[in-house]
C-alpha cells in the first residue's frame, strides 16, 4: 500500500477517498484548543474517524484537512500509515477547507469521495460501507436519521414547523468524483453543507441510516455525550448466579425448558434459576445493578412473570446502550434431575429468547459430588456469564 501511493499510481476502479476536515477553530466550544483536537477515549477526536476510515479496504488515501499552523502537531496525532496526507485548510470557511482537501486529489482522482467532519469521532465501517455501496445507484449519499423531536422556529411569536419527513443528515456524505468537483467549481460559501452543492444539479442522492454516534461535537456538554457513546469499552463481561430450593412437584423450568422431576423449583412464576442467573449477568455486564432491583417481586407486573420477560428486558436495556449479546455460557448445578438430555433444547431455547445464533449460547450441567445444599438435592444452583459487544 505505502510504495503504491509514492509511486502515484491511479486509484483502482473500486477505491475512494476521503477528506476529513479539521481546520476549524470550534468557536461555539470554545478553549484555547479546537475540539477535533481534544482526546476522546485516550486519543484525540480527529484520529477516531481516520483510523475508522484506515479500516476500511475501499478507502485508499484519507487526506486531512488541519490548520495550517499546526500541520506537523497534527501528524503526530494520526497514525504513521502512508495513506494518511496532511493538507493546509482555511480558518475562516469549512468550504473552501474542503475545496483544498478535493485539491489535493485532483491529481489522481478517486472514483469516489467521502467528505467527513473530524468533530465527528463516532464514524464506523459500516456507516462507510453502506454509503459505497448507495453510490453504486447514485451520485450522493449522506447518511441521515429522523426528527424525533417538536420542531419550533422562535421568534417574537413561537411557530410549528411541520416535521413529517424532515431529516437530519450527518458525514461522512459521498460522492461520485466529478460530481462533487464540478459542484466545487462554482460553489460560494453559503452552502449549507456539500450535499446542497449538488442537491441542485439534479444529481441522484441517496440517504443512508444514520447513526447516534456520528454526532457532531459542537458545544461543550457533547463531550461528555460522544465520551459516553463512542469512547466507551466495545466489550462487556458480566456474571450471574441463583439458587432456587426444592417443593413438591413434577418438573423444574430451566433455560424455559420443563424438564420432568419429582420436584418442582421454590419461587414465583417459573423459577428458572438459570435464566434469572443469565438476566444477572446481562445487567451486571451493563452495570445496571441486579434482578432484583429491575423487576421487584412487590411491583405487580412483575409478579409471578415468566423469566423470559427479566430476560428479554434485560437483553433491550443492553440494544439501548448500543451493545448486542456476543456469546453467554450457562453452567447448572445440580444432582438431579439430569441435564444432559436436555441440554441442546435449552440451549436453542435461550438463543431464541435473546434473538442470537444458538451458537453464541452455551449451557453446560454439573453435579456437585452429593456435596452441599445441591448434593443434598435441596436445590439446584445456575451461574452465567456473558459477553455484551458494541
Ligand atoms: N471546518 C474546517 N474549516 C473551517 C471550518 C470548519 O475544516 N473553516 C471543519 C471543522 O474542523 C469540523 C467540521 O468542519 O470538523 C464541522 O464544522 P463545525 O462543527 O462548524 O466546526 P467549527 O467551525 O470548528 O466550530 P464552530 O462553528 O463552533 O466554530
Ligand atoms: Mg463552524
């Protein structure tokens, strides 16, 4: 890769670019130091999305767009990788910051363009991925999420401003090469952002989902949000443990599996010790305290529910957060009944019950020698652990 980009061969057919603009000065930040500068999860804001855009095979140079006073400071805060250039930007227009980032490939062209604001560290791979694959049907693409909120424009008298299909579009946004260059050649400064510039020409834009971590650090409290959203650890390991004792009965419910016994687990509802076990683990994973104080016993719509509920829950309150359940291993304690026979059921019970492939499930069963309350077959003990995956 690196002797192929000083031998300044051309761009092959499926390559692209991209630009990331960071010549601002973050007025409405503030400090003494722009925000793409500032460090974010131990590296500063601008380096998340060039790594990001390194990642990505497609992408074949990323050219950075900084102020020019400070070109050989930032160089030291990207990685050392020869598809990384430094070019100088303006302080007073983002246009013609981007202008001289198109510039600087107008040498060797690429056949497509991915325009990104360094302000935002929260870029993915996926997030480029679909943008190149909607540029293979259009001459655009940004990707964009809904308005969700009431939209009011205030003034001496407040106005409703209709918000059904308004958008709120976010960068990188793409473009087919002579698209946006021939854009730029006319382009003034009042444009909104770069896909207005082509918007006009009757070019063929697409909108690709957009993604709360591609958020714009533009005042100081979205420090603390991208800090949450986008710094925060990608994996997550949890643990759980229950006991439930012996009563009278003709089966014990585990990983929502009866399976037939001459007893019955103790507690409201089903008992499943193990997925109670498995719903801990998730909530330990999230740091979000325990079963219990998720799903009081005293709070009526909790009384008495199945355990697939606790865990269905718990599996939401970790998709919320961003997280997905990566693997979870189940280990049961008990003398009997036996678990064995039961086990692939169990396991493709739970998979279903958290939406993921049965092989991210394990449920394995152990007898504890006759030794202790499960020995005594007073009870039976589940523990579980899990991996939550950003
Ligand atoms: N940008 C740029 N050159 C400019 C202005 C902005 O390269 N003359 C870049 C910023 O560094 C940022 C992105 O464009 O990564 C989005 O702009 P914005 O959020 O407005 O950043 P700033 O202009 O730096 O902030 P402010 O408007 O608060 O001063
Ligand atoms: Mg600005």
């Amino acid at each position: 890769m690196a002797s192929r980009m000083h031998n300044h061969e051309a761009f092959k057919a499926d390559e692209a670019a991209g630009i990331v603009v960071a010549a601002g000065s973050g007025s409405r930040l503030g400090g003494h130091v722009p925000k793409q500068f500032h460090m974010l999860g131990g590296k500063p804001v601008l380096r998340w999305s060039v790594e990001a855009m390194l990642r990505c095979n497609k992408i074949a140079e990323v050219v950075v767009v900084a102020p020019s006073g400070s070109m050989a400071e930032i160089a030291g805060m990207l990685p050392a990788d020869a598809r990384v250039r430094i070019v100088a930007g303006s302080p007073v227009s983002r246009t013609e910051s981007v202008r001289n980032g198109l510039a600087a490939l107008a040498g060797r062209p690429p056949r497509h363009v991915l325009i990104h604001d360094a302000a935002r560290p929260g870029l993915s791979a996926a997030v480029i991925e679909e943008l190149l694959v909607a540029l293979e049907d259009a001459d655009a693409a940004a990707p964009a999420l809904p308005v969700t909120d009431a939209l009011k424009r205030s003034g001496p008298t407040l106005q409703s401003v209709e918000r059904d299909g308004l958008v709120r579009v976010q960068t990188p946004q793409a473009f087919r090469w002579d698209v946006i260059n021939r854009a730029y050649a006319s382009a003034t400064d009042a444009a909104v952002d770069d896909l207005a510039l082509v918007e006009a020409s009757g070019a063929k834009v697409v909108l690709t989902p957009g993604r709360a971590e591609l958020m714009k650090i533009t005042y100081p409290e979205d420090l603390a949000v991208a800090e949450k959203l986008i710094a925060s650890p990608a994996l997550r390991v949890g643990s759980g443990f229950d006991v439930h004792g012996f009563e009278p009965g003709d089966a014990v419910v585990l990983c929502g599996i009866a399976i037939p016994h001459t007893k019955k687990l103790e507690g409201h509802s089903d008992a499943d010790a193990a997925w109670h076990a498995l719903t801990d683990a998730i909530l330990g994973a999230l740091a979000l305290g325990d079963i219990g104080d998720h799903f009081p016993p005293s709070d009526p719509q909790w009384k008495g529910a199945a355990s697939i509920r606790f865990l269905q829950h718990a599996v939401k309150l970790a998709h919320d957060r961003g997280y997905h359940i990566a693997n979870a291993d189940i280990t049961i304690l008990a003398e009997r009944p036996k678990i064995a026979p039961h086990r692939e059921a169990m396991r493709i019970a739970t998979a279903e019950a958290m939406s993921v492939p049965a092989d991210a499930v394990s449920v394995k069963a152990t007898t504890t020698e006759k030794l202790g309350f499960v020995g005594r077959e007073e009870g039976i003990a589940a523990q579980a652990t899990v991996l939550l995956s950003r």
